[in-house]
C-alpha cells in the first residue's frame, strides 16, 4: 500500500508540472502573435517614409542643381570681371607709373619705387604673351628700360657713395699689421666676421680697417731670407780677411746680394690682399645681394682678380723652372716663402669660395699644385748638380770649397722651408703621398731625408776633389777644413736637430771623420819625427850621458849635425809649406796646432837635451838653430800666410 501512494502522489506532481508547462506555452504564442501584428505595422510605416523621402528628393534636386549653376555662373562672373580689371590695368599702367619711372628712386623712395617696377613687368609680361605685336608692349618696354637705367644708376650711386676703394698704400699698412694672427694660420683661421668694417656698407668705413692677423709668415720669411743672405756673405767676407783664410779661384758668388726679392714680397702680398678684399667683398655683398644671388656674384666680381694672382704665380713658377735649367738654386728658393704663405692661407680661401663653380675653385689648388711640382724639381736637381759637379777650381790653400760653401748656405736658408720642402717631396717625389696623410712630423723627415743625401753627396763630391791635390798633406786639410765647416753650418742653423731626430748618428759621423782626417794630416810630420825619434840613434843614451865630449867618434858627431841639419830643414820646410795652408775656423786652427805642438814639442825636448850638451861641433849656432820653446812658436805660426 504504501508503494501505491507514493505512486498516486508523484504522478500528481507530474500533472501539476505539466498544466503549468502547456499554460507557458500558451502565454508564449500568445506573445509572438503580438510581435507579428507588430512587425507588420513596423513595416507599413518605413515603406510609408521610404516613399515620402522618395518624394522629396524629386522635389529637392533640381533645386540644388539649379542653385550650383547659379553659384558657378557667379564665380564665373566675378572671375571674368577681376580678369577684365587686370587686363584693363595693364593697358593704364604706361600712363599711370611713366612719371614716376622718369623721376627715378630717388624721389619716390626705393621701396614705392621698386613696386612701380614690379607694375611695369607685370604688363611687360601680359603683353609679351598675350599681345605681342602690340603698341602697348613697345611702350612698355620703353617705361621698364627708362626704369632699368634709373635703378643702375641710382645702384651705382649707392656703391659710390657707401663702397669707396680702399687705397693700395692703405691695403699693405693693414697687412703689416696682421704678422702675429697669421704666423700660426697653418691652423687657424680668419673669415669675414673677423673683419672690422667702420661703416655698415663700407669695406674701408673712414679709416678702413681690418682686424686680424698681421704679416703673412711668407712676407717675414722673405725678409729673413734677404737678411741671412746677407748675414751669410758677410760672414764669409770676414772669415776670408783673417790671416791664411784666402779663397783661391772663381766660382759664381750664389750670396751676392741685389736687394730684396720684390716680386716675391709684392706677390705674397698680393695674394694676401686678395684674401683680405674677397673676405671684405662676400661681408658687404650681405646688405646688397639676395642671398640665393650671391655666389655667383661673387664668382663674378673675384675672377678677374683672381686669374691676374694665379697667372702671376705661374710666371714666377716658370722662372723659378728657368733658374733650375741654369743652376741658379738660389734664386729658386725665392718660391718656398710663396709655397708657404699660400699653403697658410689656403684654407681661407677655400671657405671664401665655397659655393662658387668648380673651375674658380681648383685655379689656387692647381697653382699650388704647379709651385709645389716646381719646388720639387728644383730641390731634386740641386742634389743631382752636387753629386755631379765637375768644377776643378781647387782652393791651393785648402779651404773650404765653393761647393760647400754655397751648398750649406743653400739648406741653411732651406731651414726656414723645412715643412713646405718636404711636403713638396712627398707630394711630388718618385712616391707621391696623398695630401691627406702628410703631417709636419711627416714633412720635417723627409726633409730631414732629402738633406741627409745632399751631404752625402756633397762629401762624396769633396772626398773625390781632395785627390786632385798633389800635396798629400793638403788633402786631409782640405777635407778637414770642410767636414768642419759643414758640422757648424748644420748646428748655427739648427739642422743638425732636425736631421738628429732623423739620423741620430749625423754629429758622431762627421766627429769621426774630422778625427781621421786629423790622423790623416799627422802622416805629414813622419819625416821629421823619422828624425827626432831616432830610428837610428847616432849613439845610446848610455853613452851620451855616461862619455866624454871629447871622446865622440867622428862619426858619431857627424851623425849629430846631420840629424839636427836634417831636423832644421824638415821643419823650415814643413813650414814653409803649411803657413800657405787656410785654416778658416780659428777654433779648429788653434785645436790643430795645439794638437801639432803636443805631438811635436815634447819628442823634440827629449832629443835636444840628449844631444844638445854634447860637444860635436865647434859651430853650435849652425845647428842648434830651434830650441823647444821657438819649435813651440815656429809651430803657432803654421796656417798663417802672413806670418
């Protein structure tokens, strides 16, 4: 029973469940009945709007259209008419700005003026292309023309008044004002802000200065190059007046002094000038030229100029080329001073010319390019005209040669160059070096280099024109005379530093060799020493001390007298010779001497006290002529022609 309620009971939970669920059911078609009846209406009424906005746009857009014709023809309208204005101004425009045309700028004022202008190329332009053939344009073209001619006139007259030339006297008093800023310009620089102008369109202002550097190292350089030639030539003048220090021959006198170099001074300062003026002309042209017109107005203004410098420097290449065919060396380094400043200030003029053609701006390089090239050459062929000289004008006193003279004092005055010279070597030699991997380090060793193999060829060409002396004492005096001189050449002008840091041996080798040419010249004095060193003793020591005068053998006193004759006429001869002998140093002069008299004096003491007590002769006087201390004063006498 109990299983049979339970069922009763769940199959009415069951029917309960289910009325509810087909009452929900109910509910629910009732509701979408509802939601069709709506959507229908839905519908209805957007077909209902659909077909109203049908309708108004039927009626809108030929409105719109008709409205933007309407807008279009107005625009047109406006147009035509502004055209037509414009047009019918063109044809006033002769009546209406002629007067003022005619009066110039100076009336109406620049600015009103410039727009008049501005009126007449307009029209001109209309007419030109619209109506070529017509009166109209003819008549303008006479107005712009009549106003062309009034603006360059009035320009002109601007310049004249605001732009006055600055006088050439003036020029170089600036430029001799400027040595200090451009004796360091390999690495500074100087522009146009630099310039100080007296007026704000004036180069020159009222008094026309500059600021900036003063004289250009090339102009100094010049001056010193004049100033040691002449300290050279008279150096030497002197040393030939002291006693026993004459030259003997002829050879062209390389230190004979004409005055200044004036063509290379006058163009050193030419071009630094040049600079200055360009400088001064790019800072005015600010205030004048529209910037996008300036270059090449600039280009313009400075090529006159600027071919008058370089042609210039090309002549002075070219003699400098023709003293090298003639072997005048000298007068080649008048190039360097220019080789110098131009290399200084170069880079002022490479950012001066920035902007302008290319051709303007390669006519320095190439300038520099062929003075270098020349420079080169010139040092190149002065090593080959040493190595190669064949001259036979042999100094008979042995002093110093020509040749060596005029070498040293060729790369004495080098010295000022040194950079510049091996630069030009580097760039120019049988391996040229980019310019760019050149630095004054760079330059001074190969400088440094190139003399090292002029003195090499300079002794080889000296040690073969000793051997044409037949005096063999001679030659080492000769070759003494001219090591020395070489070795305080290169020490008074500072190149033996520059040539140490190159070849730190250069001082020992030419010590060595002075030395050896002393050995060389003590070989003269081995016939007297023969003598004096008694190779055969007329008797011994023993025997001279130890016997009586009287007891000499007659052969033994002839022995003496004939050594003594023998040693007397030895040394007379000896000095009879080399009194004549120059000894221009007087420094190495004295060292020889003291040196003949330490090797001399003290053998000849010791054989005169042997022999001079001794009684073998009745005529002491013939023989004893020289006692030590007059062999000691015969010997200060010696490389003294007027002793």
């Amino acid at each position: 029973m109990t299983n049979m309620d339970d069922i009763i009971e769940l199959k009415h939970d069951i029917d309960k469940k289910l009325e509810k669920e087909e009452a929900n059911l109910a509910a629910l078609r009732q509701c979408l009945g509802k939601y069709d009846t709506n959507t229908t209406g839905m519908i209805n009424i957007l077909n209902s709007f659909e077909e109203r906005l049908q309708n108004l746009e039927k009626t809108i857009v030929p409105v719109y259209n008709e409205t933007e014709n309407l807008r279009r023809r107005q625009e047109n309208i406006e147009k035509t008419s502004h055209t037509l204005d414009n047009v019918l101004s063109f044809y006033h425009t002769a009546k209406d700005v002629e007067a003022t045309i005619k009066e110039g700028p100076a009336v109406s004022g620049l600015e009103t003026y410039m727009s008049y202008v501005e009126k007449v190329l307009k029209a001109k332009k209309y007419f030109e292309n619209h109506s070529p053939n017509s009166k109209e344009l003819k008549e303008i073209e006479r107005i712009f023309e009549e106003g062309k001619d009034a603006l360059q006139h009035e320009f002109r007259a601007l310049l004249n008044r605001h732009g006055r030339p600055v006088p050439a006297i003036v020029i170089l008093d600036l430029l001799n004002s400027d040595e200090e800023h451009l004796k360091s310009s390999s690495g500074s620089s100087f522009s146009g802000s630099n310039l100080s102008f007296g007026g704000q369109n004036s180069p020159a202002g009222p008094v026309g200065k500059f600021r900036g550097s003063k004289e250009a190292p090339g102009r100094q350089s010049m001056k010193k190059f004049v100033n040691f030639t002449k300290k050279a030539s008279s150096l030497l003048q002197l040393e030939q007046g002291k006693p026993g220090h004459r030259r003997q021959g002829s050879y062209p006198d390389a230190t004979k002094e004409d005055g200044p170099d004036l063509e290379t001074d006058m163009y050193i300062s030419e071009l630094s000038a040049l600079l200055r003026l360009m400088q001064s002309e790019a800072h005015l042209m600010k205030g004048i030229i529209p910037e996008k017109h300036q270059r090449t107005a600039f280009d313009n203004i400075i090529q006159q100029a600027l071919d008058s410098i370089v042609n210039e420097g090309e002549l002075l290449a070219g003699t400098a080329r023709k003293n090298v065919a003639r072997h005048e060396f000298t007068a080649v380094l008048s190039i360097f001073p220019t080789v110098q400043h131009l290399r200084a200030v170069k880079p002022e003029f490479d950012l001066i010319l920035e902007g302008c053609q290319a051709p303007t701006r390669a006519k320095l390089t190439s300038l520099l390019s062929t003075l270098d090239s020349t420079g080169a050459k010139a040092l190149e062929e002065f090593t080959e005209s040493i190595r190669h000289d064949k001259s036979t004008n042999m100094p008979r006193d042995g002093t110093v040669h020509e040749l060596a003279n005029h070498t040293m004092i060729y790369l004495e005055q080098l010295m000022e160059y040194v950079e510049a010279a091996g630069a030009m070597l580097l760039m120019h030699g049988e391996k040229a070096t980019p310019s760019a991997n050149i630095t004054p380090d760079y330059c001074r060793n190969k400088a440094a280099d190139y003399i090292t193999r002029v003195l090499s060829a300079l002794g080889l060409n000296l040690s073969n024109k000793a051997e044409t002396y037949s005096d063999p004492a001679l030659r080492p005096v000769f070759m003494l005379n001219n090591f020395n001189y070489i070795i305080k050449a290169l020490t008074r002008s500072g190149l033996l530093d520059i040539l140490s840091k190159w070849n730190p041996e250069i001082a020992t080798f030419y010590e060595s060799q002075i030395l050896e040419q002393k050995r060389d010249y003590s070989k003269s004095w081995s016939k007297v020493l023969h003598i004096i060193l008694e190779v055969d003793k007329p008797m011994s020591q023993q025997r001279a001390a130890g016997q009586d005068n009287a007891k000499l053998k007659d052969k033994e006193r002839q022995n003496i007298k004939d050594r003594f004759t023998g040693f007397n006429k030895a040394l007379e001869e000896i000095y009879r010779v080399q009194k004549t002998y120059a000894m221009p140093d007087a420094e190495l002069r004295t060292s020889l001497i003291a040196e003949n008299k330490e090797y001399m004096v003290p053998r000849y003491t010791l054989f005169y006290e042997k022999y001079s007590n001794l009684n073998f002769t009745k005529n002491k006087a013939k023989y004893l002529k020289y006692e030590p201390v007059d062999v000691a004063a015969l010997l200060d006498k010696f490389f003294d022609a007027s002793a």
